[in-house]
C-alpha cells in the first residue's frame, strides 16, 4: 500500500460533502441558531489525512490544545502501515486522541457504492462494521481511541431510519472496543437533533470561510454541550480571516474546530497551516476572553 493522504475516491467525498453542506438541511430543522451561545476554551481537532512524519510530529507539538486528530491511510485504514503505527502511538502519548476514517456512503442514498458496488444499506453497514474492526485489529494497541464516520446522512429519516443506523454503529463502536472510545459523525452540514444521541461528536459545518460567514446553526447546537460540535474551515486565507472564523466558531458554541488556508482544490486536510497561521489557531483555540 502507498501511504497516501486520501484517494481519489474519498476526494470525490469531499467535494460530495461540500456541496451537501451547503445545500442540504434536515426536514425536521428547528430555526436557525443564533451567535449568541459561545463556547469556551476550544480543541483543535484535525483530518490528518498526511503521511507520518514531520507533519505529525507538528501536530504532536500543539497537545493539549489539539483534541482528535482523524487517521486516513488509504481513505480507510489500508492494509497496516509500521509508520502509521509509530504516527498514532506518539500521538496517543503526546495525549492527542487519534480516531480512525471510515466511509458511510450515505447508506447508498446519493449512488455511492460499497467496494462491492452495492448501494444496499445492509452491505454499506456490513462493510462499515469490517473496516471499524480493522482499525482496530491494525493499530487498536497503537492506542487508537475512536472511530470517524464520513459521509454521514443529516436527517433523522422515515420512522428514524437514517438515525438509528448511525446508533447502531456507535453502539458497535463502544460494545467492542470499550465506552471510552470517541465517536464522530460527519453530516458536514446542520444535523437533525436526534443525531446528538448518534455519536460524541458531530461534524455540523464542513465548507469554505466564505460559506461559514452566512451559515446558521441548527437551533438545538446552541444548548449543547459544546464538545458536541465540530466545525471544519477551509480557504481562509490569512491571520485576518483566521481570527474572524475562529470567532465565529466560539459565537456557534463549536468545541471542536479547524480552520485553514488551503483549498478544497488543494486537498484542504492533506497538511497543516504554515507554522504561523497554525500557532495564531492554538493561542486562538485556547483562549477564554
């Protein structure tokens, strides 16, 4: 296996992913949230979809601000990977928690397939079900501490369909591999308020700087606790639009959250910012005024 930052497969996701987050929106959606709740202190939490190295060590070097960070061998946990174990090992004793990406397809509800080529919900679950166990028969004593499930449905479907899916995975997450282990959804868009049951964590924003100044929260965010919302940024391009974002981010009551300069072109989570942009982020993340 290549070790690669993500595939062209899960790039396609990406863009899939963008585009829902500023389209879609649950049908049961209450009205829009205010910026009037405010989270305190934040976590940046980080797709790290780079190759180990020095960029890992780099994000090593922010613990105790950065909270989660999402290992993406091979748009999935590949085939094992001895510097991946190495990354996610020095990770877990720096004290950052290092979750591992899985697919949902959207249960095939968009055309997406399983590697088999089924959109069947039944596969996508079975598949989804295999790659959490290979995780963390990989690097499970490498001190894997979650799981993160992209592609994630927003809405709470017919009779909850949708939603209890999403439970059934946590519930698979925590019954195997212990209650401790962090749970992440990605709608990357507002999520119905039953998904909050759904997982530790949701994904509620995934888009560009320029989007997120006219997104509204779903009004349900604003009376969560704020560990349960994580908001991803890309394409702000400079300290000045940093500061505004992260901001923003502390008004929406996200506990969770990363911004940075590079582009969805680009790959935005294939590196992290340069090294000034990214110290301004910590002290940002870490400040309480």
């Amino acid at each position: 296996m290549t070790r690669t930052s993500r595939s062209a497969l899960a790039c396609a996701a990406l863009a899939l992913t963008a585009a829902l987050a500023v389209t879609a929106a649950p049908a049961d959606a209450a009205a829009p949230m205010s910026d009037s709740a405010s989270a305190a202190a934040q976590k940046v939490s980080v797709p790290a979809y780079f190759a180990p190295g020095a960029t890992w060590d780099r994000l090593n070097g922010g613990a105790g601000t950065v909270g989660l960070a999402v290992a993406n061998p091979s748009s999935g946990p590949g085939g094992g990977d001895a510097q991946y174990t190495s990354a996610i090992k020095a990770a877990h004793a720096a004290g950052v928690t290092v979750i591992g990406y899985v697919r949902t397809g959207y249960f095939g509800s968009t055309g997406i397939t399983t590697t088999s080529g089924s959109t069947d919900p039944a596969e996508w679950m079975r598949q989804i079900k295999a790659e959490v166990d290979v995780w963390y028969r990989l690097y499970g004593t490498a001190g894997l501490g979650g799981i993160f499930f992209d592609e994630g449905q927003a809405d709470c479907g017919p009779s909850n369909t949708y939603v209890n899916r999403y439970t059934e995975l946590r519930d698979y997450v925590e019954s195997r591999y212990g209650a401790s282990a962090v749970v992440v959804d990605n709608p990357g868009t507002g999520a119905a308020q039953c998904y909050s049951a759904a997982a530790d964590t949701l994904v509620t924003f995934e888009g560009s700087a320029a989007s997120y100044r006219t997104f509204q929260p779903q009004a349900w965010e604003a009376g969560a606790a704020a560990d349960k919302i994580w908001h991803l940024v890309y394409d702000s391009p400079d300290e000045t639009s940093l500061r505004e974002t992260m901001a923003l981010s502390r008004k929406r009551n996200a506990g969770h959250v990363y911004v940075t300069p590079d582009t969805l072109a680009n790959n935005p989570w294939d590196s992290l910012p340069p090294e000034s942009y990214w110290n301004t982020e910590l002290t940002l993340a870490r400040s309480t005024g």
